[in-house]
C-alpha cells in the first residue's frame, strides 16, 4: 500500500477528530475571549498546542497573571500522558524513520490521535497513517477557537454547556468499538474507570493532581497489561 493511500486513509478517518475539535474548541475560544486574549492569540495557543485541558488550565494562569514557571510546570504534569503516548507510539515505528518524522507526529499526538493510530494497526503504524490524522484533526481545532472567539457570544448558556462536554463523546466513540471484540481490552477499560474512580473518592487519592493521577494509572494499568496479556508481533507493515 502506498504511502499516499496510508495518507487519504488516515484523513478519512480523522474527520470526526476534526468534527469533535471543532466543537471543543469552539468552547476554548469562547473562555480565551473572556480571559481577555484577543482572538490572534487565542488562534495561536490552539495552532501550536493541541491539548484541550493543558490550554484550559493556562486561561486560568494567564487571567490571574501568575509565573512562567508555574505555567511551564502546570503544562508538564496535564500534559505528561502524552509523553507517554508517544513512546508507545515510537515503538511501532521503523527504527531507521528520520528524526523529523517523530518530531511533526509527536506535536499531533492527542489522546483520540493516538487511540485511533494504535486501534488501526497491531504490528506498526505507519507514518503517512498519523499525517493524514493530523492534517484533518489539527485544522478542527483551529478553527473552532477562531469560531469561538468570534460568534460564542450569541450562543445561549445551555448550548454552550453541551459543546463542554463534547470532548466525552470522543473518548467514548474511540474506546468502545475496540472493546466489542475483545474481552481484554473490555476487561482493561473497566479496571481504569473503577480505578479512577477510586482515586476520585479516596480523601487522600483525589489530592493527587489530574495530570499526575493520569500518569500513574496509566503505568500501573498499561504494565499490568503489557505483563499479563502480551501482544504477539506477527510481522510488520509495508511502508
């Protein structure tokens, strides 16, 4: 299969990335606006930070004028995962894949990118794969902030508390085809949502920050798994 048929199938598939995008940043470009950013800068963190919860949170940093090491620090632990993800990503790809190739795919790499891309393929994922991911998911979330700058004033309270959760419904449109399939994977997803509700509830537990919690039940959930469930690698993918 040739690369430019990895690049249209990845497009395809991450359309309703860029139909999710469009409705979470549309939300992010109406709290930028009451932030006080100008619409030219609420575009550009969205250009060039593709993470819905990291971006939220430095609104609130911004507004309150704190530190740029508070601000770097605060990024570091919500958006720690996708470091994680990346380097589950980076083990599917060919050792000999040029540096700059990681680079431009790990700047794409979000939560529903990296879901789609692992659920593909078993074996490898191909590059021109992730760049067609990207190149339809990233303008999603561009241009939602600019539509959300521009007209979220005219939307009324409640419409504009659906498109909040619309990031949900991702999630959940990724991880439950998967899983029909597969008692395992069924069995993983239960496990984490028990086990994130456990640290959601326990006094000392839900201290633990968000970015953090993250982070430590995907290690501890992710190595179990990897432990007691390996997946078999039967060949690898034509580039």
């Amino acid at each position: 299969m040739s690369k430019f048929t990895l690049f249209k199938r990845g497009f395809r598939n991450g359309i309703p990335i860029f139909l999710g995008y469009l409705a979470v940043s549309f939300t992010f470009g109406i709290a930028a606006r009451d932030a006080g950013l100008t619409s030219f800068q609420a575009v550009l963190i969205s250009a060039t930070n593709l993470t819905s919860a990291g971006q939220f949170a430095a609104l609130g940093i911004i507004a309150t004028q704190a530190s740029y090491i508070e601000m770097a620090l605060t990024q570091l632990v919500i958006n720690l995962r996708y470091c994680l993800m990346s380097s589950s990503l980076s083990q599917r790809f060919d050792e000999k894949m040029k540096p700059h190739h990681r680079f431009f795919i790990a700047f794409g790499v979000t939560d529903e990118i990296f879901g789609v891309s692992s659920a593909y393929l078993q074996e490898n994922v191909p590059p021109a794969y992730c760049y067609g991911l990207i190149a339809a998911s990233w303008p999603g979330w561009v241009l939602g902030t600019a539509l959300g700058c521009l007209s979220g004033s005219i939307l009324p309270a409640s419409v504009l508390s659906a498109l909040g959760v619309a990031l949900y419904g991702m999630f959940i449109a990724i991880i439950v085809p998967p899983t029909k399939n597969n008692r395992v994977l069924l069995g993983i997803v239960i496990i984490s949502m028990l086990l994130s509700l456990v640290f959601a509830i326990t006094p000392i537990l839900k201290g633990i920050s968000s970015g953090f919690r993250v982070i430590i039940l995907t290690i501890i959930i992710a190595g179990a798994a990897a432990y007691f469930f390996p997946v078999e690698e039967e060949g690898h993918y034509e580039r």
